[in-house]
C-alpha cells in the first residue's frame, strides 16, 4: 500500500458495484438538442475508507448484492471484502460516515459492529418521516436497510450531526442537503491538503464542471448551493471526489500496485479528460 510523504489521512475509493448499462439522460438533467441522450454513461458504486495512525473512517456501507441486483446494478463484492483488498479488516472500522440513508449508501451496517454510525438529523428524520408514504421520494430507500438503522439506533449506536461536525481531528461532515435532505459531505486532510469526498452530491466530475445536476433529488436550488459548498470545502478541483464516476479509478493510482477496483486518493491524480469539462 503506498503511503504519504507527510501528516494527514490515507483515504481510498473502494469500487463495490457497476453499471455499465447506465445512459446518459440518466445521469444529468439539462439535455442539449441532438447531444445523445442514449449515449454510454456507466456508473460505479463506491465506498471510501479514511485511515488514520490510530482510528479508520468508513464513509458509506454500500449494498448487500440482493438489493443491488433487484434494483438492475451489477453487485462486484461486499463493501467489506473492498476494505479486506486494502487491508483493513471490517472489526477495525470505529466509525462509519453514511452521507445519506439511499440504498447503495446505507446497507451492510450489520458487517462493522464495532462502529460508531454518523448520520444527519434531517436525513433519518426525511427517511422515516411523512416523505415516505410518497412512492417517488421513498423509491431510493430500502426498507429492509432502515429497519436496520432502527435497531442500530436503538442499540445506541448511531451519532446525529445537524451541519457541520467532527469525527476525528481533520475528519469532519458537512450538511449540504440538494440530492437528499439530510445529504452530508466529508472533508479529510491529507498530505495534499483537504480531500472532500462528495457522494451523491456530486454524483459524476461533469455534474460539478457544468453544473448540470444528476436528476434524482428534493431540492435544485440547495443541489447548486451544495456544489458551490463542495468547491469552497476542497482546497481544489483536484481534491473533489465525485461518488459514482468511473473517471476516480482511472484518475487517482491504485492503492497498491495491481490492485483493481481500489485506488488512492491521498495521491496527486492524473488531470481531468476534456470531455469531463465540456457544457
Ligand atoms: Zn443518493
């Protein structure tokens, strides 16, 4: 595994799942005239482990493979085997950061029993409150998954944050909302300054460079303030992570050589492909 020339957090993008399937009038509201809407936009499903001297950070839990597949996604590995490649044993997680409680995010709880689980207020309140007896906004919610969060809850398990908060020195969350209420974003330093891992509030690098939000979401106006937020939190471009854009694993090295489906994003990327950055 490579390491850092400094102080700061290892953080790594660990690919659970795929869909190469996916289209591009899927992924971006605004579509030009004639732009190809049919067009090839696959997608990856991630989590991202923040490794530190003394404690490791799991953000987001992704999903179990019956409910991935059910919803049309083709399910690599658990979450925990991703961990297993970089090698951090599941037991070892003190803290899992899920950004927001929609199915490929907030699943798999069961397999870190010793963590801690950060969550925003207003995303368990949405998830479990009057929103969900609207079919549409309770679609990206899994049941069996919150039934879960419930028991974790009731277990003591599970920490609220309302805005911004702390998880360690140099770990902190930040509520965003746009894609979900409660949507909150995770900002880690590293030896190249402040990493933020965005998740589903910047699902794709084009999403952000040509402010053309992903379509699944409660609120366009706090989607746009949320980018802005995003932008304001990295200390650069280069230090945004978008949560389902292939483009991290071709950008970012591998977390160790051969390594597939993992890569490092403490390291310095390879710049961004024009096409990312067109309107
Ligand atoms: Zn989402």
């Amino acid at each position: 595994m490579p390491d850092t020339d400094g102080p700061g957090y290892r953080v790594f993008a660990l690919r659970y799942g795929a869909n190469p399937r996916r289209r591009r009038y899927e992924n971006v509201i605004h579509l030009q005239p004639g732009g190809c809407h049919d067009a090839a936009m696959p997608m990856d499903f991630f989590v991202w482990a923040v490794v530190g001297a003394d404690r490791v950070v799991l953000v987001d839990t992704g999903s179990g493979p019956g409910t991935m597949t059910a919803r049309g996604h083709d399910h690599h590995r658990a979450p925990r085997a991703a961990l297993a490649d970089v090698g951090l044993d599941a037991t070892e997680v003190d803290d899992v950061v899920t950004t927001h409680l929609h199915w490929d995010h907030a699943g798999t709880i069961g397999d870190f029993p010793r963590a801690r689980l950060h969550i925003q207020r207003a995303e368990l309140a949405h998830a479990t409150g009057p929103a969900m007896c609207s079919p549409f906004l309770r679609r990206p919610y899994d049941r069996p998954q919150l039934t879960h969060w419930l028991g974790a809850l009731h277990e003591g398990r599970v920490v609220f944050h309302d805005g911004d908060g702390e998880i360690a020195p140099g770990v902190t969350v930040h509520r965003v909302g746009g894609h979900t209420p409660g949507m909150q974003v995770v900002r880690v330093a590293t030896a190249r300054g402040n990493v933020v891992l965005a998740s589903d509030a910047v699902h794709y690098y084009e999403n952000l460079t040509t402010e053309n939000p992903f379509p699944v979401l409660v609120s366009t106006i706090d989607y746009i303030e949320a980018l802005k937020i995003v932008a304001r939190l990295a200390d650069g471009p280069d230090h945004i992570v978008p949560g389902h854009d292939p483009l991290v694993l071709r950008r970012f090295p591998p977390a160790a050589p051969g390594l597939d489906g993992a890569v490092a994003l403490h390291l310095s990327p390879a710049p961004l492909p024009e096409a990312a950055v067109r309107a």
